[in-house]
C-alpha cells in the first residue's frame, strides 16, 4: 500500500469520525433540548390537573354589593398565597336598573375600595384554622399557602347593589374552573 | 524509481487537498444541519411550553366584544408578542379575523393582574374585540392564537 493511499484512508476514517461524532453530539443536544421541555410541559399539564377548587356556598347581601363563599381547594397542589393575585374572579349579575353586567374583580387583601375580593379566613374541617402552612397576609408579600382540604371565606365587594341573581366563576392560577349561581 | 516518487507525492499532494476541501464542505454542512436542528427544536420547544386559555366572553354591546385570556403556559409573552396573535371569530353567518389594533375595528388588551409588562403564567389580559358590524343573536366561537400558533377557543352565545 502506498503512502498517498495510507493518507487517504486516514482521511476518509478522520471525516467519519468527525462527522460520526458531529452527528451524536446534534441527537444528544436535541433530544437534552426536547427531554427539558418535555419535562417542563408534564410538570405544568400535572400542575392543571393536580389544581382544582371548588365554590362550595355562596351568601349575597344584594343592597350591600358584597358576596361571601367559601371555595375548597379539592386538588392534590397548594395554592401559596402571594398567588391570589393569580386567581380569577368573574362574576355576571344585574344591577338595580335591570342591565346585565360582567365583571373581572380584582384580588385585594387590602380591600381599599370596590370592586375587589379578599379572603376573610380560612378553614379547615368546617372550624376556623390553618395549621398547614399557615397564611399570613403581609402590605407588600403573604406568606402561606392554601393547601388541599382547606377552604377560604372569600368576600366579594361589587360596588354597586345588585338584583335578581348572580353568577361567580372561579379559576385557579393554573386555569382550573369552578362556578356557582344564586338567586337574590 | 525518481518519477514513481513524484508521481506518489503528485498524488499524496492532491488527496491532501482533496480530502481538506471534502472535510471543509462536510463540516459546513453539518453545522448547518446543526443549526437548522437547533432551530426547529427551540420552536418546537417553545410551542410545547405555551398554553393560554379563554376563561369568559361576553358581549358589551352590539358591536364589542371583551374576553378574558389567562397565561397557562411557562412561556412569558413581551408586549410586542402579545400583539402579534390573532382573534378569529366564528359567528353564525361569516367568520372574521382581527389583527391588534389600538382604535376602530380590532383588538386590544390590558395586562390585569401582572406586576410587569410582561404576561406571565397564571396572569389573565382582558381583550376588547371592536367589530365593523353588529352583533346578531346567535352562538359564536372565538379563536385567540398567540404569535407561535398556540390557540385557545371559547364557544358563548348572544340572545
């Protein structure tokens, strides 16, 4: 065997190396890439499913505007507080004059001024405790969570009286849905 | 024996140069390949890990329309992103596309529940949807795409 074929079939094994190992180091970052997101996809699609609540009772004082229910985390994830601004509260009622509205309230512990809602406290198997993770509402963080079995005593301010019957909706930070209805 | 040498070094010449420009092409194909790999992984990625969700629409008059989008995904969407996406509403006679718009016929949003620009997980945006007709009674679906084609639908009647 010649010198110029000994070269050449270096050459032809260094560009199947090259491009054997160029290869492998593309399926590997690809499949890294892919195995991250498909991680981070089933961790958010578990958080939907493991997310649930549950408006149990609702009571509405209709001259006032103010709704209070109690909403039950029925999933399998807690719910931490600084997270209730996550939450979504939509609520379609009528007003004195008769003319159907639809409104998104804002959460706020504060509750300065209307519209907004805020939890009044929270209650563990029917009695007014929290020993899991206990919810402290602070003026700039809450710590706390709202953990499985749990239910909060939300109140509702509308800021306007309302008349013949009230629809809230509820969702979760992950998107999780629960509703009530209730004549005034 | 003299020629037979130069006529091996003539030749071991041209395998070297040969075998360099094979090995140059090779190598650029191959980070091409990487990088349209990469590419299409991000997207696919990115796509994977976004998910909004209509949560309510209603009508608030005989020409507008305001829902209510929540961020269910882990993607966070910038202000530009956010006007990128495309309303679709399918009504009972004509289905009609909206691109954002800040007056007349079109879309627009505001940011509720969010500490930043930003429309982050779990934050909700309140769209207003403006059409050029009036509303008749009927059911109606509405389509939200966001900017890499990630949709939610929400289907609601008007009386």
């Amino acid at each position: 065997m010649g010198l110029s074929t000994t070269i050449a079939t270096v050459f032809t094994a260094l560009i199947l190396i090259t491009g054997f190992s160029l290869n492998l180091v593309i399926v590997v970052s690809t499949a890294e890439f892919l195995r991250a997101s498909l991680r981070d996809g089933v961790a958010m699609d578990r958080q939907v499913f493991d997310e649930r609540i549950d408006i149990e009772e609702v009571a509405v004082d209709g001259s006032l505007g103010l709704i209070i229910m109690n909403v039950t985390n029925i999933g399998e994830t807690s719910i931490m507080a600084d997270d209730f601004r996550l939450i979504d509260l939509i609520i379609v009622y009528y007003d004195d004059s008769g003319n159907m509205k639809t409104l998104w309230v804002p959460y706020s512990q504060e509750g300065a001024s209307a519209p907004y809602w805020k939890v009044r406290r929270v209650l563990f198997q029917g009695g007014e405790g929290d020993l899991i993770n206990p919810i402290s509402f602070g003026l700039s963080e809450s710590i706390g969570a709202w953990d499985p079995h749990e239910t909060l005593e939300i109140e509702i301010a509308v800021g306007e009286s309302l008349s013949r019957f009230v629809y809230v909706f509820m969702y979760s930070p992950s998107g999780g849905q629960s509703s009530i209805a209730t004549s005034i | 024996m003299s020629s037979t040498m130069i006529s091996e070094a003539i030749i071991m010449v041209a395998v070297i140069v040969a075998g360099s420009m094979l090995t140059q092409v090779f190598l650029i194909s191959i980070t091409r390949f990487q990088y349209s790999s990469n590419w299409a992984t991000k997207d696919l990625s990115e796509k994977m890990l976004t998910s909004v969700l209509i949560i309510y629409a209603t009508n608030s008059s005989s020409s507008e329309l305001i829902f209510w989008v929540k961020n269910i995904g882990a993607v966070s969407l910038t202000r530009q992103l956010v006007k990128m996406s495309d309303v679709v509403l399918v009504g009972p006679s004509d289905v009609s596309e909206f691109s954002y718009s800040d007056s007349g016929s079109g879309w627009s949003y505001s940011l509720l529940n969010s500490e930043d620009e930003k429309w982050d997980y779990g934050e909700t945006i309140q769209v207003t949807l403006r059409l050029d007709s009036q509303l008749e009674p009927g059911d109606y679906t509405l389509i939200f795409v966001v900017y890499n084609g990630v949709k939610t639908e929400y289907t609601f009647t008007i009386g």
